[in-house]
C-alpha cells in the first residue's frame, strides 16, 4: 500500500520508522544525534503530503547531521497519537534524548520549519 501521494518519501528522505511502544528505547538510545525530530503523519493526509513535498525539494536542507529523523503513521499506531495528544497531522516533536523540546503542528513551510529546527539546534545541550 502506498503510504500518501509521495508514495516515494521515505526511501528518497530516509527516517526510521518507530511504534510507539519503541518510542521511549529510541530516544534513550546513547549512540544516536542528539537531536531526534518525529514525524507524526497520516495516511492519505493532504497537509503530510504537502510537508513531504517540500521536503524532497531540497532534501539536504533538512539532513542535519546532529538530527536523527523517525516517523510512524499514526492511523497505524493510535497509541501514538493519544501519547500526543494529536487533533491532527502532520506534526513534528524535537527531542533532545528522552526530553521534549518543543512541537511544531501543522506544516509552516520549509523555511520557517528549518528555522525552527535550527533554533533547537543551536541550543547547547544540558550539562
């Protein structure tokens, strides 16, 4: 099944795909960047599909090297979602380890998102 009308996204902007019962190990896992963004999307979700777009226009523009990108498609995982509290996607959460840093709801187009993103970047990790 083809998971939106970019059907392509993930082999051409690789990200690993976590459930949300793997989600805590994930973040906690010593040898990953010490940033991990997660995207929350949906099937057949017009405004997903728009961010992805964006994003496989320039993808370098959001391959940072210290980020580590996961995804799960929460009409698959509910759970997901209701960890979130989510009334809808796409939505992104920017983790440093375990600890949540911030949300972006929605999409707010490349350059604000990358913007965003790079705020958290420049913050110096937690001594």
């Amino acid at each position: 099944m083809s998971e939106s009308t970019v059907p392509d996204f993930f082999a051409r902007f690789p990200m690993a795909a976590v459930r949300s019962e793997a989600l805590d190990a994930a973040l906690a896992d010593p040898l990953a960047p010490p940033l991990t963004l997660l995207f929350l999307w949906g099937l057949n979700c017009p405004n997903c599909d728009v961010a992805k777009r964006a994003i496989l226009v320039s993808p370098s523009r959001f391959a940072w090297p210290d980020v580590r990108w996961l995804h799960a498609n929460v009409y698959d995982d509910p759970d997901m979602a209701s960890r979130f509290g989510l009334h809808g996607v796409p939505a992104f959460f920017v983790f440093r380890g375990a600890r949540r840093l911030g949300r972006i709801t929605g999409w707010p187009g490349a350059e604000a998102f990358a913007r965003a993103v790079e705020a958290q970047r420049a913050e110096s990790p937690p001594a």
